[in-house]
C-alpha cells in the first residue's frame, strides 16, 4: 500500500526556514516556469464576502519534480481583531507519474509564508540596485516581517521605514524587528515620505484602494507589489505603471487578472497586448532586468502554483532525508 506523510507546521518550520536555500528553491520554480512546460491552471478563489475572506487554491505540474502540490489557503483578513492569524490552510503532495496522495502538510500557511517572501527575494536579487540598503515596507502583516527579512538574503540593507495604516502595528513590528536584525527599522507616520527615501519597497498589503501614488516614485528605485492577488485588490496607483522603466510580472497571464496589471489595464494605462518579460525569464537570463541604476522597475507578484510545487516538494524532499513527520500506509 502508498505511505502517506503528515508533516505539522511544528515539522515544517524546522525543515524549511527563510533562509537562502529557500529563495533558489523559488527561483528554480521561476526559472522552469519560463521555460514553457509548466502546467499551471488558472487560481480557483471562493470569496466569503460576509467575513472579509477568501480561500485560494493553486497548484502547478513541473516537470522533473517527482510531485506536484495543491495548494488550499484561506485568507480571512478580519481574524486579527478575533485573536487569530488571517492566513491558514495546507499543502497535499501528489506524485507526478500515478496520482497517488504522497504527503499531507499541514503547515496553517507557512510555506505559503515563506515562499511569498522568497519570490520578494528573488525580485530583489535580479532587479534591485546591488548597493540598495534603505527598504520601505508598506503594511504591517506577517509579510511586511518576512519581506524585510528574505530582501536582507540578498541585499546589504541596512534601514528599513515601516508604514501601516495602523501606525501602533507599525510601531510594534519595527521595534521587534529592530531587535531581530539588528538593523535600523522605523515606522513611518507619513507613506510619501517613507517611499521617497527607499531604494526598496515593498507592499504587503490586501488593499483594495491605492497606498503608493506614482509621483512618490524615484529613479533606481525597485517596487515590489505582492499583496494584490484577487481582481477586487490594489496597493498601487495604476499609473505608478507608466512611471517604469520595467514591468515584471511573476505570470503575465495572472497578473492581468489578479495583480497591479490587471488595474493598469482597466485604467487604460497598459496597452492590453504588449508582451512583458516575466521573473522567471529575467532570473533564467533570457531576458533583460535592470539596465541602469536610475531605473525605476515594479515586479508584480501574485502568487504562482509553481512556488508551492516548489517549496513543498523541498519539505518533503528534507523531511525524507531526516526521518521527520508521520507516516502510515492508506
């Protein structure tokens, strides 16, 4: 009979930290992604619009990965005010060749955590400026903590501005970090301001109207836009888009859909047939990224399947290697 494998968030967060071994295992995802065989079935979103929530499910078929995941994650943005995290949910593994169930992981959206930081990372690694060391981080969630930390993998920052529109969350999370990193991290009282000084900045937040306007952005500058990921979401003025020099997308395709695109398109500021090159194309060199250090580039991250094949195809691979987790014939 198959075994199957139960890995807890307990296990998974031991076997799968945020570190440097996490970012390539995403940027190996983006990479094949570009390469044109992935199988990546559009996002299934079930909104639960009485309770401010949504459950996304996403997965990916990569080839020469012996399985692929689906991937169930709930996002219930109110669960803060209840004492609660506003991501959860779990991974399933599926070997490639028969179907057989391989692994349930049971990581209340931890990898879904840590991979999302890793692809901020991945961004930063091929389209921020080398010297880049000042990061503004608009948002004061699980992600603004993890972005920070991925981007210091792959940059020598050194300060870091916070803004939330909570500004006691912001206030929170810059003194924990500042602890944690040892770096100098604020929280700023004005947004404008907090980007007008960042070589980096990242939002992370599920906003539904614009925080960053376009003439707040400078040159050199990387924006990387991760929390719009469903058509009702935006955290960048849709015009912040004809203020790049380059535009990347983690998939063109969901971004026209879910991502800072999609907005852009419905503002009329994108032309709705151009061709842009993607993250995985950039990391795999087949395309261009940054061509100067006055470039003002946006990468739009909604979120693909392929980095939860990837990130949860190494937890399994790493819980094989060191006896971890529960298993039991089906």
């Amino acid at each position: 009979m198959p075994e199957i494998t139960i890995l807890t968030e307990a296990d998974l967060r031991k076997l799968v930290p945020l570190d440097i071994g996490a970012v390539e295992c995403v940027e190996e995802g983006f990479k094949t992604l570009s390469a044109g065989s992935v199988v990546m079935p559009p996002i299934m979103t079930l909104m639960v619009p009485d309770h401010n929530g949504e459950v996304c499910v996403k997965s990916a078929y990569v080839p020469g990965i012996d399985s692929f995941a689906m991937k169930m994650s709930p996002g219930f943005f109110e669960n803060p005010k209840l004492g609660l995290p506003s991501t959860s949910g779990l991974m399933v593994l599926f070997a490639s060749r028969t179907g057989v169930l391989e692994a349930l992981l049971l990581d209340n959206g931890y990898l879904t955590d840590v991979r999302t930081a890793a692809a901020g990372a991945v961004a930063a690694r091929h389209l921020a400026n080398e010297d880049a060391t000042r990061v503004c981080v608009i948002g004061a969630g699980i992600q603004a903590r993890l972005q920070l930390k991925a981007i210091s993998l792959v940059r020598p920052i050194a300060s870091a501005v916070i803004w939330a529109r909570d500004n006691a969350k912001a206030e929170a999370l810059a003194t924990e970090l500042r602890d944690e990193m040892d770096i100098d991290v604020s929280a700023g009282q004005d947004a404008a301001a907090a980007v007008l000084t960042a070589d980096i900045v990242v939002t992370t937040t599920p906003s539904s109207t614009p925080l960053v306007m376009s003439d707040w952005l400078q040159s050199g500058q990387l924006i990387v836009a991760m929390g719009s990921d469903q058509e009702h979401k935006v955290e960048l003025e849709p015009a912040c888009l004809t203020r790049a020099d380059l535009y990347v997308p983690d998939s063109q395709s969901q971004c026209a859909v879910k991502g800072e695109l999609r907005s852009a398109l419905a503002a009329g500021v994108a032309p709705p047939v151009q061709k842009f090159a993607e993250l995985g194309d950039i990391a795999a060199g087949t395309a261009s990224g940054r061509r100067s250090d006055r470039d003002i580039i946006i990468a739009d991250l909604t979120g693909t399947g392929v980095q939860d094949t990837a990130i949860a195809t190494l937890a399994r691979r790493r819980a094989q290697t060191e006896g971890t987790g529960t298993t039991f014939a089906s």
